[in-house]
C-alpha cells in the first residue's frame, strides 16, 4: 500500500487548517489556529503534513491541482505539448503566447495557499515546544525545515513563472493579520528561497525509515537538489556543484536501469531508487492528470516534434529510446503516457490513476551537475555525465551531436536537449529554456525565437517573435483578481 497515512493526517489537518488562508486564498477564523491547536507533538505533524496535502488536493474548488497548474506553467510556453480536442481557450492562450490576465492559468492561488499552510507551521509550531515536554527540538527543527523546503520550492515556482512576486513569510490566520503585500524582487525572493533551504538544511533528516516517507516527504537530499536548481538559475555554478555532490556522495540514489520493468518501476509505482521528492498519489487520492491525458476529450497530446526529433525512431536496426514510445508517449496517437500508463503497453483505467507527480529525480542531480560544469568550462567532465543517462536510455545515436568538450555552447545545449529527453511531461521544459536563454544576458535568445516558430501559427510569428524580444513577456502576468483585491500589487510591466 502506498503512504497513505499522508491522506488520513491530510483530511484531517486540513480540516484544522482550513481557516489559515484568506487574500492569497479563503476566510480565516483565528480560534481553531490560536487556542484549540497547536498543543502537541502531534498536530506538528498533522500541520506539516497538511502542508503536503495542499500541494495534491483541491480543497477550496478552485478547479486545478497544484501539480496540474504546475504542468501547465512548466509546459504550455514550451515546445513538447500539441493542443487536442479539449483544450480550453486559456490554455490555447498561453500556448499562442498571447497570455492575459484574466487568464485562469495565471491564478498563482493554489501556491499562495500551501506557503500560508507552511507559514502557519514556522509561527505556530515552535510554541508547541512549552505545551507538549515529550516534543524535542530535534524533531521541532525537522518539522520546521519540510515547511520551510515546501515554501521555498513554491516561492522558486512563482519567481521563476512570474518574475516579482510578494514575498509573504508570516502566516495569515485572522482577518486583523490581513495585509495587501506588495512584490519584491525575483532577487529578492531567490535570496530568501536559499536563506530558507540553507537554515532547512541541518534540521531535516536524512530518512524517515521507509522509501515512501523518504520520497514523499523533504528530506536533507531534497535541499540539497532545490539549492542546486535554484544555484543554476542564479548562474551560481560552483555552488550548484557543491549542493549536488552531497546527494551524489551521499550513494544513496541511483539511475534505474533499462529493463523491461523499467517504466513500471520508475514511474507506475514510484519511490525508486531514483526518486528524491514525488508527490504521491493512490487509490484514496487519484491523479487528476488522466482527464488531461487520456479521456476522449483529453486536453493535450504530445507534440509531433517529441517522436520524430527530440527521441526519433531507428526502424532499420529496431531500436529506441527507452524514454519514448510507451514511456513518456504513445507513438502511434501521440498520447501522453507517463502519467497514464499502466505499463509500456496498457492504459490504466481512470480509477487505478496514481502516478506520481515527480518534482526531483536522480537524473536531474547529474544533468544539473552536468550543466554547472559546462559553464565551468568543464566540459569533458559534463559529458561524462550526460552519456551516463544516456546509456541508462539507450538513447539513439541520430540524437547524439557528439559536442566539442571545449565548446561551451554545444555542450549546454546538448545538455538542454538531454534534459527534454529525460524529463518529458514533467513541467520542466519552459523552466530548462529559459534559464538556457536568459544566460549571459539573453546570449542565446534565438534559441527561444526559433522554438516558437514551430508552435505558433504562421500568421503571429512575427508578432510573436517581437513580444519575446521583450524579456518581460517571459514571465506570466499577475492575475485580474489579485490586482483588484491587493491595491499595492502593480501589474507585471510587459502587460501594463
């Protein structure tokens, strides 16, 4: 059984924490929070997990899971998605690159939702500290590092996705506390995210005792991949190699390799060796993207591009990418696979829809080290690693560009492509590009140019192309709503 003891402390910590969250989400009431909570060990841990809970659920019916919206702000910007027969005019929006803000999509309160949970557990919980004497600081010091790794990993999300965002780190838990919060900086919030990992860091633990709970829950290795990702987006490079060399070191994950089980083990059934942090799903708490993937009026289908140039085909020797066709997609339909499929062959039915929604893999450790290094001007080294996946792959060799070690600029972009192959579908690519153009001040921006070329229709892409000029446009604006209900909020400027 999976861990399901995640879903039963959810219900009911959510239940309790229900009344946290009003701007960034609903109406509070202060009493459950400050005087029927908060009295032991236990409801630490019911909260934290409830913090968890957030990111899987929808439990004010806003409509979109928090890994569904990740998804889409991860994926339709980018090149590997095709629209299908249900995908909504929003969606047709963002991907047409003529985002609005009364665009759904751009709705960040799902995320603002989870961080005033995480919030709610650094106020609260320390207090607990003199009303339950069996409550260590230890076990305080790890609770307070998984919420504080959770509002960092969501506060990395909305800088990424929207450039300046309001920075909220104190809970909101009566009407009086309410507070319009104006933006900071991108800079600003990345500083933060870091000072939260960092003190994270040596309060989290390194197990929990089980695969399940070391998955699905932060642990000292989950840091440390964050602060890598985050390392690279700052352009950070030594450091990104430092955060990724304790995991690596660490020898307690590894690449799962190409079998015929490989599919099933990586990705149906989750918590592999691979996995670092998976946000669980299970019978009691299915995976919402099935409607996206794979019903009738399914959403999106994979981009044509996906099979016949990022993995391609080898009919002649009958050869393939382990990735591709009955992993991350049904070749024949184009149908999105990895979240769907019961194994290389089988669709799942809509009722055993569990697939984990993977935040971090092993995988992206060692193309995140890979990364750093090109930048270094360690090129060799960084190809080593880049052939380790793909040989776990068995990737194709009309995918292999054979760069020159030397060349930096080959070789980070072997990487990006690299990347694509491995984390198809999984909210990735948007995040990959972007971080791969906006380096060196926007070096390589034609890479983005050219991308779009093949997604918009003929008759926009000049148009298109001149919006993406403006490095504003890269980011999403900031939803109608919020800028109604929060007069210190300015709109994003590309869409004043």
């Amino acid at each position: 059984m999976r861990y399901t003891l995640l879903h039963t402390i959810y219900f009911f910590s959510l239940v309790l924490l229900a009344s946290c969250t009003k701007r960034l989400d609903q109406k509070p009431s202060d009493g459950i929070i400050r005087e029927d909570y908060w009295k032991t060990k236990e409801q630490v841990k019911a909260a934290v997990i409830g913090c968890y809970g957030s990111m899987l659920g929808d439990p004010t019916g806003d409509g979109t899971s928090l890994p569904e919206l990740l998804f889409l702000w991860g994926e339709l910007r980018a090149d590997m998605v095709a629209p299908s027969l249900g995908t909504t005019a929003g969606q047709f929006e963002i991907m047409n690159v003529n985002t609005t803000s009364t665009n759904s999509i751009v709705n960040w309160r799902p995320v603002y939702r989870t961080i005033n949970y995480c919030n709610t557990v650094t106020d609260f919980a320390p207090g607990v500290l003199q009303n339950d004497k069996t409550f260590t600081q230890e076990a305080l010091d790890a609770y307070v590092a998984e919420a504080k790794t959770i509002r960092a990993l969501l506060y990395f999300y909305l800088a990424r996705s929207f450039g300046d965002v309001p920075l909220k780190l104190i809970s909101t838990s009566s009407d009086e506390e309410i507070t319009n919060t104006a933006k900071s900086s991108q800079q600003e919030v990345l500083d933060q995210v870091i000072k939260d990992l960092n003190e994270a860091e040596t309060g989290a633990p390194l197990t929990y005792g089980s695969a399940a709970a070391d998955k699905g829950r932060i642990t000292r290795f989950t840091i440390n991949t964050i602060q890598a990702d985050v390392y690279l987006w700052m352009d950070k490079y030594a450091e990104a190699i430092a955060a990724c060399d304790k995991v690596i070191n660490s020898k307690r994950f590894g690449l799962i390799s190409s079998s015929a089980a490989w599919f099933t083990t990586l990705y149906r059934t989750g918590n592999s060796n691979e996995g670092i942090f998976e946000l669980q799903y299970d019978a009691q708490k299915l995976n919402t993207f099935y409607n996206l993937f794979a019903v009738p009026g399914k959403q999106f289908i994979a981009a044509n591009r996906v099979m016949d140039v990022v993995y391609t085909t080898d009919e002649v020797n009958n050869l393939k990418d382990v990735r591709a066709d009955g992993a991350s997609v049904r070749a024949t339909d184009g149908l999105i696979w990895k979240y769907v499929g019961k194994n290389s062959t089988d669709l799942t039915a809509q009722s055993d829809s569990y697939t984990h929604w993977f935040v971090y893999r092993y995988a992206d450790v060692l193309l995140m080290k890979a990364e750093a290094l090109a930048q270094l001007d360690r090129g060799a080294e960084a190809l080593v690693l880049v052939n380790n996946i793909r040989t776990r792959a068995q990737a194709l060799e009309g995918t292999n560009i054979r760069p020159d070690p030397a060349n930096k600029i080959e070789v980070s972009r072997f990487i990006l492509e690299e990347r694509a192959r491995e984390f198809m579908f999984e909210g990735k690519r948007w995040y990959d590009v972007l971080r791969y153009v906006k380096r060196n001040n926007y070096a390589q921006l034609d890479y983005l140019l050219d991308m779009v070329a093949g997604i918009v229709p003929a008759n926009t892409l000049r148009t298109t192309q001149t919006k993406l000029k403006d490095h504003n446009s890269h980011y999403f604006p900031i939803f109608e709503y919020e800028l109604q209900t929060n007069k210190n909020l300015v709109q994003n400027p590309f869409y004043k």
